[in-house]
C-alpha cells in the first residue's frame, strides 16, 4: 500500500512540475493570430516552427548561438581544471593551510552577484573588456571555479591517500598522477560540475545584461529578453516559441549525460 501511495505522490508532483512545460509549448505552438490571454490552456493549432523561425529572424538569437555555445564549453571547462587542480593540492598533495585556501576559494560565494556587478562594470569598461568575448569567458570562468573547487575538494577527499603514496613510490610524477590517476577516477564529479555549470552559463541574463550589449557577444537568454522590449515588439507566442527554442540544448545535454550527472551527483560512489 505505501509503494502505490508513493508512486501516486510522485506521478501527482511530477504533473505538478509539468504543468508549467505543458503551458509554455501549448501557447508556443499557436500563431500570433490565435494566441489569447483567457484560453491559455487549450491547443489551436501547431505554429510552433514557423514561430522559432520567426524568433531567430527577429531577435538576435541566430548570433548570440555561437558566443553562448562557446561560454558554455570553453568557461566550465577551464573552470573544472582549476577546480581540480585545487582539489588535488588540498587533499592529495596536503597543501599548507589547505582549509584556509579553500575558504578563500569558495569565499568568493558568500557575496550576491548583485553587489560585484558596479565594481565589475566599471572595471570592463575601463580594461576594454566590455562586450567581448574574452570579457564574458573571464567572469563566467571566475564564478564557475568556487564551486567546481569545492566539488572536487570533496570527492578527491573519499580517495585514500594510499592511492598517491603508491603513485609516488612508483616513480610517477606529481603531474602525472594527477592527470593519469586522479583526473579519471573524477570523470564522473568532473562531468556533473562542468553540466551544471554550463547550464547556468547557458541560461544566464544578468551578467549578459551588464557586460555586453552586441548581439554576437550577449548570451542568448540575454537577447531573447530584447524580443519583449520596445524595440523587439515580438508576438507573445513567438517569444515563448523563442524560450522552448532556447530551452531545448540544456534539456538535450541533461537527457544524454543523466548517468555521469547521477553519477557525479553522489560524488562517484555509486
């Protein structure tokens, strides 16, 4: 009786949870003509393509692909490396004050984003660093390695320090233990920390909003907002086609890597 409770519970949350999907697609798909606020809940018709087509011709989203295709890949991947890297000095190399490295590490995260974001502007503009793509790569690459850090400091924590004594007595390198020993037994922490932060890259507005304003270098949430503004004047059914259109690689990316992210998620004991 209570596995048909609990399954009854989660098929009730999950419909909970995907009842927001439901709405976007539903109204995604109808034309500009047949959209409405009060019947919002029922299908018209199926315009859904021609409705992603007409939000990449009228917004900047065709041209903000690419430059958030490459914050995405090239910022969590470097922010993952360094992660490692101090991880790996923490706990296998036993770096002096190794705890106190790590507070000042993942200190980074105690303060919003919101309160760095004058200071950062101001120093963009001043290092010509604004609305670049070196510009974007460098803050989404600094505010990825706190918790990338703390990620790998932990998992490199469950790995017996037996394992790098034995490394060391048989001759190996510091640089190769870590690349040929450490690096794969993390491969599952490594790719679950570089999914989420690409994810949060990839869905960013805030920081594309201040740092850039050209639309080969805002991320494309960023530019998918200016569909709504004055200057945009989209239908409300071309910008929801836009969000589904926008939404769909982050769901993609979750659905083929969902093994190494459970994986990675209980630090790679399972």
């Amino acid at each position: 009786m209570s596995r048909v409770v609990r399954t009854a519970a989660l098929v009730v949350l999950g419909a909970f949870w995907l009842l927001p999907v439901y709405l976007l697609v539903v109204n995604a798909a109808k034309s500009p003509e047949s959209f409405t606020t009060t019947h919002v809940w029922a299908p018209t018709d199926f315009s859904l393509l021609s409705n992603m087509g007409d939000a990449l011709k009228l917004s900047g989203l065709s041209q903000s692909v690419g430059a958030t295709l490459l914050y995405a890949v090239v910022s969590p991947a470097i922010a993952v490396l360094v992660g490692a890297c101090a991880g790996f000095a923490i706990v296998a190399l036993r770096l002096r004050h190794g705890f106190a490295w790590f507070v000042a590490i993942f200190g980074g995260t105690v303060f919003p984003l919101q309160m760095i974001l004058l200071p950062l502007f101001d120093v963009y503009s001043r290092t010509d660093l604004f609305d670049t793509h070196l510009g974007m790569i460098i803050v989404y690459t600094a505010i990825s390695i706190p918790f990338s850090a703390f990620v790998m400091r932990n998992f490199f924590t469950g790995i017996a320090h037996n394992v790098f004594e034995a490394a060391v007595l048989d001759g190996a390198s510091t640089w190769r233990i870590f690349a040929r020993v450490y690096l794969p037994m993390a491969s599952s922490a490594l790719v679950a920390v570089f999914i989420l932060q690409a994810t949060f890259i990839w869905n960013d507005f805030l920081l594309g909003l201040v740092l850039s304003q050209s639309d080969d270098v805002r991320p494309i949430v960023t530019s998918l907002s200016g569909m709504q503004s004055t200057y945009g004047g989209a239908q409300m059914s071309v910008v929801l086609a836009g969000g589904v259109l926008v939404s769909l690689p982050t769901v993609v990316l979750f659905l083929c890597t969902q093994r190494f992210f459970a994986r990675g998620l209980a630090l790679g004991q399972s």
